[in-house]
C-alpha cells in the first residue's frame, strides 16, 4: 500500500487525519465549554434562588420574631390592665368606705386635728376611724395591720386621759386576742 500512494499520500493522509482529529477535538471543546457555560448559568440561577429562598427565610423569622414580640407585650399589658383594674376597684372601695367615714386598713392617721373642730370631737373621729381601720384590716386578714392600729390608739387614748382612756382594757384584749406584740 505505501507504493501506492507514495510517500507524500501518506503525509497528506497522517495530515488528514490529524486535522480531523483536531476538528473533532476542537468540536468537543466547544460543546464541553458550552456544556461549562451552561451549567455555570445554572448553577448562578440556583445560587441566585437559594439566596432568595435564605432572604425570605430570614423575613419569615423576623415577622415571627416581631409577632412574637408583640404578643408577649400584649399579655404585659393585659396583665398590667389587669392589674390596674384590681387596685382602681381597691381604690374605689376606699373612697366608698371614706365617703361613707369608714377607714380603711391601709389608712393611718397621723393628723389627729382637724383644722375648725373642737379638739374633743376631732379625737372621737380619729379614734373611730383608726378603730375602723383595725377592724378593715382584721376582716382582710392582715393582723399585724390591725395590731399597729391598735398601738396607736392606745398612744393616743391615753394622752386623752379618762374617760377615753377607760377603754384601752378593750384595746388590750383585742390585742390579745390577736396575738399583737405588746410595747
């Protein structure tokens, strides 16, 4: 065969066949840098989407976060609502039992004048008003109260003399009775 086409067929064959080789091996190039190409863009969309899906994530958590937020504020004021509405019925309560003249456990009376009264009568309304008071204090349950109630009265009965102060043996055995710390 070499005879046949001789030495220069040979060369233009070896050179047909590199040249093919190298279009074909260019061809495969070209589609393996397009194949590249192409999952390059792909691979950029899904990059793109994940970073979409993480910004949306972190929005999502952040609504949750701020509902959840709002809602632990909202139980904080319902809660001091509450609150408030428990101690205005408490106050409430006081002034009824002041507008009645009754004294309530939480009041002490440390003015026992009242400006434009004889001496005699403001003492009698502080003193029944601080024995009122006593008196609230035991029906909330708060003996202790009601014992300082009952020691101030008896500091104030006996500066009074008789015959106010002939009822401090009342006092004492309310005192006693309660269980109060004697002075």
């Amino acid at each position: 065969m070499p005879e046949k086409y001789g030495f220069s067929g040979w060369v233009w064959i070896l050179a047909a066949v590199v040249v093919v080789g190298f279009v074909v091996l260019g061809s495969y190039l070209v589609q393996t840098q397009q194949r590249l190409k192409a999952v390059e863009i792909e691979l950029g969309r899904a990059k793109e989407d994940a970073k979409q899906a993480v910004d949306q994530a972190k929005a999502e958590a952040a609504e949750a976060l701020e509902r959840q937020a709002l809602q632990s504020q909202v139980e904080s004021l319902k809660q001091a609502a509450n609150q408030a509405k428990v101690e205005a019925a408490e106050r409430e309560k006081q002034i009824a039992k002041l507008r009645q003249g009754i004294a309530s456990c939480e009041e002490f009376f440390n003015e026992w004048e009242v400006r434009g009264a004889p001496a005699s009568i403001s003492a009698i309304a502080a003193l029944g008003r601080e024995a009122a008071a006593a008196k609230d204090c035991i029906d909330k349950g708060e003996v202790a109260t009601a014992c300082k109630h009952w020691q101030g009265l008896l500091v104030e009965i006996e500066k009074m003399g008789p015959p106010v102060s002939e009822s401090r043996g009342d006092i004492k055995a309310l005192m006693r009775q309660n269980r109060c710390a004697s002075n």
